[in-house]
C-alpha cells in the first residue's frame, strides 16, 4: 500500500502565462479568432491542479481527470498575461474537487471546476488498450 501526504482542502497551484499564438482559437482548432482558446485555457487550469497536489501523491501515483465545468468569460488577445489558480476544494476517497480562476489585470477571464481520480500509475497504464 502507497503512502501519501494529505491530501485536503487548501491545496493549491498558480501559474502564470502569456497568450502566444499557440495559445489561441485559431491554432489550437476552437475557432478563427486570435485569442486565448478554450481548450488552450482548459488545458492550463488541468496543469495547475496537477501541480496543487503532485507533492501529496505517493510514488508511483497521479491523478486523471474525469470532469470538467468551465465557463469563458472574457476574450484574451495575444500579448494579454494571464493567472490561473486552482484549489483544492473537496476530496472524496480517490476522487478530488477544485475550483480555478484565470483572470488578467482587469477582469476574470473564466471559472469552474475540475474533478479528477488519484490512481496508481502503473495499474491504470496496465488496463489500456493496445
């Protein structure tokens, strides 16, 4: 049986970026406008919690997400810097709820929440597909 530190409310992640043309609509397939797209934006509120508790896992676990609420509320142009922060908010067994915020200098630019799944690396690789 792996040993984890505590995983508890509180735990949580920033992370700091600027839109770059990777990052927008028209790149990453969402749509043909040059901002900031959502799937792009999905992707870095999943990072920060990834990282609010990659230091309470086991060895050898990780977690998986298994749900997602997100709600865009203000377009972001290339050149606008951005901050996300995810908290964890709740944790049930295995299963681990955060809220996250990206806002810029000015506005929120989206909220929601993240569910995700502590699992055991190797046993969950072991149960794919090939």
């Amino acid at each position: 049986m792996l040993t984890r530190m505590t995983l508890a409310p509180g735990l949580h992640a920033q992370l700091l970026i600027m839109v770059e043309t990777e990052d927008t609509a028209v790149k990453v397939g969402s749509g043909d406008v040059p901002v900031l797209g959502t799937p792009r934006l999905l992707a870095l509120a999943e990072q920060a919690t990834v990282q609010a508790v990659a230091d309470a896992l086991a060895p050898g676990e990780t977690s998986v997400g298994t749900r997602v609420a997100l709600e865009h509320l203000a377009a972001s142009p290339v050149g606008t810097h951005i901050e996300i922060s995810a908290e964890l908010t709740e944790v049930n067994g295995r299963r681990l709820v955060f809220a996250f915020t990206a806002r810029d200098r000015h506005t929120t630019v989206a909220t929601g929440t993240i569910e995700r799944v502590v699992v055991d690396r190797e046993r969950f690789l072991s149960r794919l597909t090939r």
